[in-house]
C-alpha cells in the first residue's frame, strides 16, 4: 500500500473510519433484502436506504428523496440519464472536457438514434465561452450534459450560467459531478440542476459500488434496467412510482450504509471546510511544481478555484514512466494517463503524452504534498541529466 495517496479523483482514499462500521453493523443486523419482505431484519434494511437517500437530498439541497434513485456508481447514474432522455433525432450539448461516461453513451446514441451531438470546445484552462454554449442551442436541442469540474484540469464551470441558459431554451440540464460531489457546494434548486449523476466512493467517501441520480420531478426517464422492486409486483411494467422504477434488483445495501456514514461525516466537517482545504493544498503543490525546470502544471492559474487536482507533463518524459517512479522509488500514488477523458487532452494538448494527475483529499497533508514536490524535484533533475548525456 502506497505511503501517500494522491489518486483521490480515482477513488477516495482512506475512509472515515465509521464508513466501515456503518458496512460492518449493516451485514451484521440488517443483511436482509431491503422492501422485500416486512419482517424486522428487512425494515432496518429500508431505513438504512431511506436515511442515505434523505442525507443525499439534504446535501444537495434536493426537495423530495424519491427523486433520488442509487446506482452502482456515477456511470451508471449518467447512461440512466442519458439513455433514459434522450429520444430519435434529438440534439443534445455538451463539452470538450467530459468523461467517457458522457461521451460513449452519446457516440451510441449518435450511431443507434441519430442523435446529434455539439461539444462545445473549452481553452487550455478547460473554461467555456458563455457565447458560444448560447449558440450551440437548436431547436432539436432536448439536453445539455455538463461535467462539474474536469476530472483532468480542475476546472470549475459555471453550473448556474448554463442552467440558466437551458431555461431559457427549455432544455434539461444533467451535472456530472464526479468530482465535486462532497468537496464543491451544490444545491439542486439553487442552481437549476434537472439531472445530477453523483459517484460515492470518491468525495462523498463511501465505499466503491455506490452512487446515484437525481432527477426532476418534471422528467420521467425511460428505464434502462427492468425487473423486481418489491412493490407493484403483479403488474408487467416496471412501476410507475420512484425510486422503484429505476432500482430494480437488489441494492446495494451494506455499500449505501457505508454511503450515508460517509455523508454525515461530510456534513460534520461542512462542503465548504473540505473545499477550501483541498484548494489550499493544490495551492502549495502548483507553488511548488511551477518552479521546477521541465515541468508543466495544466489547468488553471495559481490562485483560481477548482477542484484537488493538479495535473502536469514533463518534457522528453512519459507520464506512465513519471508515475511508476513516484510509485516504486517514492511510495507515492499518483493517475497517469488519459484519464479516460480523450477531447480533455485534446484541449490541453496532451493528445501524444498523456498526463501525470496528483489529487488531494480531505486526509491529504501539507506534509505529503512536500513530498511530492521533492520527488518531482528530483525526477526532473534526472531527466535533465539524461538529456545532456544523449547531448
């Protein structure tokens, strides 16, 4: 196991401790089917889902918590979304900077409905002209898909603009936010959020396999996924009524207790205090790394918001070499790659070499970033060496 771990934007690492009690005392007293069965051992199932699914709403500012439907991570919640919305011949907008979870589904959709596709092209910093979002809108236009932050650069884009933007065309808005979720404010009603696709094992810092979908009241998704819910079960459709619709099968229930451990912790320690410790420490790692010869932070300036992530190239170096050095030599767990975001690298220009990703999270420490500062110190100053031998 990796001394310091700075692969946060992947899976948050480690845990509250109460999120494995939570998992714990969830097998141990409530390992029923949760709305299966009305004996004791499955009503302590329901209201463990029932409390994580009113903590999600109470942290995203989310009226009703039957809006909110539990996936097996924030993918999941995104091809539900996405498949579940849009129709034959639709236009739907969205980004250079998104995942592979937006962009696949909506290539599929391109190639099986036809469906038109307008990715708005952010700069080197991954920031989208307000312009020209106002003119990609068609009269086809049915969706606009927006990552929160880029899972590459940080960058923070502005949810409440483009919402308001989608209403005044009448198109439906879906957030990805991956990588915001527990670690920038959100608040569904505030900001006009119709969809919004959330992961739990990374800053809501649950356990992998769990994540989720708010939708609107106002939207009604085609189901992707068909089958048992415990309720309406003499009917042949799938049930009209939420969440059951969209959660057909067995959840996963000890992951979603693990999911609302991780939440109270959140809430205990407040969106905004996490937020801000994490942009202080990308602050000292960007103060650090901009400094060193032959290294190339991307993203945003120094003393811009985003999110804990600091992603960088080293000239004649390839990411995957830099990353396995920081791993074997250093002990230091870092991303490097694509990132599974290929128009992201197209943006930033790192198509050919990929980039080496540092994020923080909440245990992360002033400490390990200064560790990391020293080991890239020392790796460039290697790579600096080697080129004037070859010279």
């Amino acid at each position: 196991m990796p001394h310091i771990y700075f692969d946060n934007a992947a899976s948050s690492w480690p845990k509250p401790p109460e999120v494995a009690e939570a998992m714990i005392a969830c097998m141990e007293e409530a390992g029923a089917n949760p709305g299966r069965g009305s004996h004791s051992m499955a009503v302590r199932a329901s209201r463990i889902v029932f409390e994580a699914r009113t903590l999600v709403a109470k942290l995203f500012g989310i009226r009703n918590p039957n809006d909110i439907v539990f996936t097996s991570n924030a993918t999941a919640a995104l091809n539900l979304a996405i498949k579940g919305f849009v129709r034959q011949g639709d236009h739907v907008i969205c980004t250079s900077m998104e995942h592979n979870s937006v962009r696949r589904p909506l290539e599929y959709l391109r190639r099986t409905r036809g469906v038109q596709i307008t990715y708005l092209q952010a700069d080197k910093q991954g920031k989208i002209s307000m312009d020209e979002a106002a003119a990609a809108f068609q009269p086809e236009t049915t969706l606009f898909v927006c990552s929160h932050s880029s899972n590459l650069l940080g960058t923070i884009q502005p949810i409440a603009e483009f919402a308001e933007l989608c209403r005044h065309n009448g198109v439906k808005l879906l957030v990805d936010a991956a990588q915001t979720a527990g670690t920038v404010p959100i608040n569904v009603a505030e900001e006009g959020i119709d969809m919004l696709a959330f992961p739990g094992h990374k800053g809501l810092l649950g356990p992998q396999g769990t994540g989720g979908l708010y939708i609107s009241p106002e939207i009604d998704l085609e189901p992707i996924l068909h089958g048992g819910t415990g309720s309406q079960s003499e009917e042949v459709d799938q049930p009209s009524v939420r969440p059951d619709r969209y959660e057909a099968g067995t959840p996963n229930t000890v992951g979603i207790a693990g999911l609302a451990a991780g939440i109270k912790f959140i809430m205990k320690e407040t969106v905004e205090q996490i937020h801000r410790k994490e942009w202080e420490l990308t602050q000292l790692m960007m103060e650090g790394l901009r400094n060193i010869s032959g290294l190339r932070i991307l993203g945003p300036d120094l003393g811009e918001d985003k999110t804990g992530i600091v992603s960088f190239v080293v000239e004649n170096a390839d990411a995957s070499e830099i990353a396995f050095q920081l791993d074997r030599e250093y002990r230091i767990a870092v991303r490097a790659g694509f990132h599974c975001t290929p128009l992201g690298h197209e943006t930033a220009g790192t198509t050919a070499t990929g980039a080496v990703r540092a994020s923080v999270g909440y245990y992360s420490t002033v400490e390990q970033v200064e560790c990391l500062i020293k080991a890239m110190e020392e790796i460039c100053r290697g790579y600096k060496n080697q080129g004037k031998e070859k010279n």
